[in-house]
C-alpha cells in the first residue's frame, strides 16, 4: 500500500485525538479551576527519496504527525464573587493541596469550591468529592465552634510544567517539579467568598476546532485518492 495513504490515516488519528482535547476544554469552560489542555505534536519518521537529476542530494519525505503529549494551562482563569462561606480562590500562582481520607494520597487543585463533611471526631473541610483540605502544616482543616480551624493553604512548585492531571481538576508533580512548598503573599492570595472560573476561552478554543476539522477532512480526502491511485493501478495490472 502506499505510504501515502498510511500518513493520512495517521494524520486524520491525530486530529481526532486533537479534537478530543478541544472538545474536553470547551466542555469545562463553566468548571471552577479548570486548566485548558493543549496539544504537543511531534513530527514522525523522515527518509529520504532519490531527487530528480536538477537537485542536489535525496528529498526528505515524511510520515505524518502524532501527538506527543498534552500540556496543562496554568495561567488564571476568571474571578467569579459567590459570597459562599467555604468558596476560595488563588489570585497568582499555587494549588490548594487535598489529601484522600482512605489511602492519605496527596493531589492539588485550584477549584476552590468546599464544603463541611462530618468525620468519627467532627467537621472538616472537604471538596466535592470528599478529600481533606489541607492548611499550611499538611494538616487537614476543622471546624470547630462555628470557626475552621485554619485556611487553606497555597502551594506551589518550582516549575508546573509536565504536571499530570488526574481528572476532577486534580493535578500530581512528577519529579522536575520538585517538592511542593508555601507560595509567598507577593506570588499568591487567598482570596474568600470567591471562585476561580475556567481558564478556557470559547473563541479561541473553536477556532482551534475549525482548524483540526479542515485538517481532517483533508486526511480524508487525501485517503480517498491513495485508494483510487491503487485501485487504478491494480486494473492496469489485470
């Protein structure tokens, strides 16, 4: 079969799975905290074909594209005012660390969107999925006599980059990110009775769309003419 038609197939493979990350971003972009996903695209393997006699050396043909890897957006998303008692946001850098009640896992996450959860020995504060809410000793928040015992605490790295995210605006530090330590008040904020919005940017977002669907479309296109080159070549042969 001809190369050509196995890079359209890659090809028209990557825009899906491109697609599927646009589609991700658009349908978060009312998600409190939500970090956008980008696409990383790497080309793939080159080899070289004899030129004509008029051209110096072999021409570099390749063999289409794949992704890579998809990076998180980490820069800030909107302030949205709620009044909400146990609503917190990050102006600047940082993460609020959580930590699971059943196996102590430590993940991080700008959703800032908590609430009370009742344990064996009293209240304390929780995300929507029930993990603890850390303060600035990794010691889970109480509320107790109608007061927490503490505010959540902001966290940083030295680098976000290549952080991995584990679903549910949760995200976990690979080792070049370093250890996490307590953002300072000239890089963060903790600001109450506040959430942070999407991050996300609808324009933008479906202009990327419009781009990886003519994309495809054109690996579609560029299928259906290596299948009629072969089939054409094949009722030479007969």
């Amino acid at each position: 079969m001809d190369t050509s038609f196995y890079t359209a197939v890659r090809g028209a493979m990557t825009q899906q799975t491109h697609m599927d990350i646009l589609s991700n971003n658009i349908a978060n972009l009312n998600t409190n905290g939500y970090r956008t996903k980008n696409a990383s695209f790497l080309d793939l393997m080159y080899y070289n074909i004899r030129g004509t006699e008029d051209e110096m050396g072999d021409l570099r043909a390749g063999t289409g594209a794949v992704v890579q890897r998809t990076e998180s957006d980490f820069t800030s998303g909107v302030m949205i005012q709620t009044g909400g008692r146990f609503d917190y946001a990050i102006q600047g850098n940082g993460f609020f660390m959580l930590r699971s009640p059943v196996d102590n896992s430590i993940v991080y996450t700008r959703d800032g969107s908590f609430a009370l959860s009742q344990r064996d020995d009293g209240f304390y504060l929780v995300d929507a999925e029930g993990w603890l809410v850390l303060d600035a000793q990794q010691n889970p928040i109480r509320y107790d006599g109608g007061e927490l015992s503490a505010d959540p605490a902001i966290f940083d790295f030295v680098t976000t980059n290549g952080m991995l995210s584990t679903g549910s605006n949760r995200f976990v530090p690979t080792e070049k990110n370093g250890q996490p330590f307590l953002a300072g008040a000239a890089e963060s904020r903790l600001k109450q009775g506040a959430l942070e919005s999407s991050n996300g940017d609808l324009a933008q977002e479906m202009s990327k769309v419009i781009v990886s669907q003519r994309a495809y479309s054109y690996m579609l296109r560029m299928i259906q003419t290596s299948d009629e080159v072969e089939q054409t070549i094949n009722g030479l042969r007969r």
